[in-house]
C-alpha cells in the first residue's frame, strides 16, 4: 500500500485490489447492494458526487442517486459524461423522477449544454405533466413554474430579449432563487467571450449591449448573481472590436468588480482574455503572460477545473496571432470540432476563432 502525500490518501496495491474484487464476485446481490449503497454515502460525504451516483446507480438505487444529483447541480457533468449521465435518466422509474422535480430540471439543463434538444424537450413536458399533477402546495407550484420558466428561457438562447421574457416570468411566480442553477459554475459554458455568445444580427450590437445590460438583473435576481458583470464583458468587447479602447477598459474594469465580488471566475476569465487582447495592442508580452498566468490562478482559487480549455482557446487565438503554431494547444491545432472539451455554447467562439486563425 502506497501512501499519497499531496492527496493524503492510500492506495491499495492491485494485487490487493483484484483479490477483493474476486470475494466480492462471491458474495450474493443483497451483500453487493448493501455494499454499494454505503459507498454511494461515503463519496456523498466526500463531495465526489458523481462516483456517489455510480455506486447508487450499481445498487439500482435511483432515489439517493436523483438526490446526489440534486446536490450536485450538473457540477459534475463533464461533455465526456453525457452518455453516463442520460442512461441514469433514461433506465430511472418514471415514479421516481416525479419524486425529484429539481433533478429533473438539473438533467435538463445539462442537456442543453449537451445539445441534446429533443430529451430537453421531453424532459420539459415531465415536469410540466409533474405541474399539472401535483399535490404540492399553490407557493411550491408556482416555484416550480417559476423554475421551468427559467429553464425555458435557455429555448431561446442566444435571443437576449426572447430570453428575458422567461426571466421576468419565473421572477414573478419565484419567492426566491432558483434551486436547481449551479451558480458558481460557468455563465458562459467555457466560452472566453460574451460578444460571440449573444452577438447574433449584423447592425445591432450596439442595440444588444443596451438590451444585455436591461435583462441581467432579472436573471441575477433568479440566480443568486450567477454571471454577473456579463453585461459589461459585452460592452467593452463591442468598444475593442470598435477600437474604442478607453470605453474598453472602463466597462471592463466595471465587469471585473462585479464579476471578482460575485465569485464568477468564469466572467474574470472574459475580462482577462479582453485584457490581453488590448495589452497585445501595446506590444507588451511579458504582461500578456502574467494575465494568462492570473487565469490559471483564478481557476485553482475557485476549482473550476473545466476553465482550463477556455484558456486553451484564449492561449491558441493569441499564439495564432502571433504566428507561434507551436505553441497553439494540440486539440485546437487539429481542428477538433467535435471536442469532448467543450460544452456546445462554447463553440461559436471555437468555431469562428479556429477557422479565422488556427487552421
């Protein structure tokens, strides 16, 4: 048996290991279940959530195994993990789903940044049937509604003010904030920018700057502040890319405070990357490196581990620029399209950005 300094934990030696494995092929199902059960405990108390909903799944408790996922808030529901994640679901009695209306929408979330839009639709009208069928009390109704507004809402993306008739909605029916959004997790689903995400009609930035900046308060007030400074990442993107660098840098500034007084290390991501692309203006490497170094502390501050491929495409589009293909992240260089690393949102920042420099 090893002992792990850094992790401060042991690890069995593998001659150890396939012995259990062969006593517990032996023991019978009740014995397996049970043992399976309290590790799904044991790894809840640890926070490993997903390997808690492994051990459940294994025991073919779907009860605890909705419940971590309702703790869990999609935190743990990497791209690579989409396939697990819609089995869980999909082999999990349809009674039972309608004991866990949050995972429910959490699942669904999920599935929009999964893409999946036919189950995100299908599991909208589960819990719309849940609404209509429910004996939960008229405040727990509306909130749930009010939830199912703000879900909906992601049927309109990247339709600013589409999105916020949902916001205003839910705000509405809501007496608090919502139960099911994860919101120390990404905004922007990885992406390194907010213009790419909501910029969508040639002539009208301008126009949905103003709108973005009249629509987060209500998502904030659903949210708890998930996002926030989003709105002034768009505005002093619009001032770069007019090559207006002062207004720039004053929204800029703007985002940065309320994105750092929030906990959105994803939005201090947006203003970093903004931050390197007008220091490059200057000519000044050294800083540029120091930012990308700020990144990657903002992401071990805050252990938001899947930022690391946002900074892989902030690292590539710089080092494109400047002609250094060696040092363009691999996945990027080979064109992955279709990478496991990014959540779909994501992608239009990817898609546009490789054409224009990495390929």
């Amino acid at each position: 048996m090893n002992y792990d300094v850094k992790t401060k934990t042991y690890q069995i030696h593998n001659i150890f290991t396939n012995f259990l494995k062969e006593v517990l092929e032996k023991k019978d199902t009740d014995y397996k279940i049970n043992l399976y059960k309290r590790a799904g405990d044991w790894y809840v108390k640890t926070g490993e959530y997903l390997t808690a909903m492994h051990y459940f799944y294994a025991a073919g408790d779907f009860d605890n195994l909705l419940a971590v996922v309702e703790l869990d808030k999609a935190n743990s529901f990497e791209n690579e993990k989409k396939e697990l994640v819609i089995k869980f679901f999909e082999e999990c009695p349809q009674e039972i789903k309608q004991r866990h209306p949050v995972a429910l929408l959490v699942y669904a979330m999920a599935l929009i940044t999964f893409n999946e839009m036919e189950l995100f639709a299908k599991v909208c009208e589960e819990v719309t049937d849940l609404i209509q069928n429910s004996s939960l009390d008229p405040n727990e109704i509306d909130n749930l509604k009010g939830e199912l507004e703000l879900l909906s809402s992601f049927k309109r993306y990247n339709d600013i003010m589409g999105m916020s008739e949902h916001h205003k909605k839910a705000c509405e029916l809501m007496k608090g904030p919502s139960v099911f959004m994860h919101t120390r997790g990404s905004w922007t689903f990885g992406s390194p920018s907010v213009l790419y995400m909501f910029y969508r009609e040639s002539g009208k930035l301008e126009q949905e700057v103003q709108e973005i900046k009249e629509a987060m308060p209500y998502y904030y007030q659903l949210t708890n502040g998930h996002g926030m400074g989003a709105e002034y990442v768009m505005a002093a993107e619009w001032h770069y890319n007019m090559g207006d660098f002062e207004n720039a840098e004053i929204e800029m500034y703007k985002a940065i405070n309320q994105a750092s007084r929030g906990l959105q290390a994803n939005i201090v991501i947006c203003v970093l990357f903004l931050q390197v692309r007008l220091t490059l203006m200057k000519g000044d490497y050294s800083c540029v490196l120091n930012l990308f170094k700020k990144m990657h502390q903002e992401i071990k501050k805050h252990k938001v581990y899947m930022l690391i491929h946002t900074i892989d495409m902030c690292t590539g589009f710089v080092n494109a620029l400047l002609q250094q293909d060696e040092k363009i992240p691999e996945w990027l260089a080979e064109g992955d399209f279709n990478s496991e690393r990014l959540f779909f949102p994501a992608r239009a920042f990817y898609n546009i950005n490789t054409v224009g420099h990495f390929c």
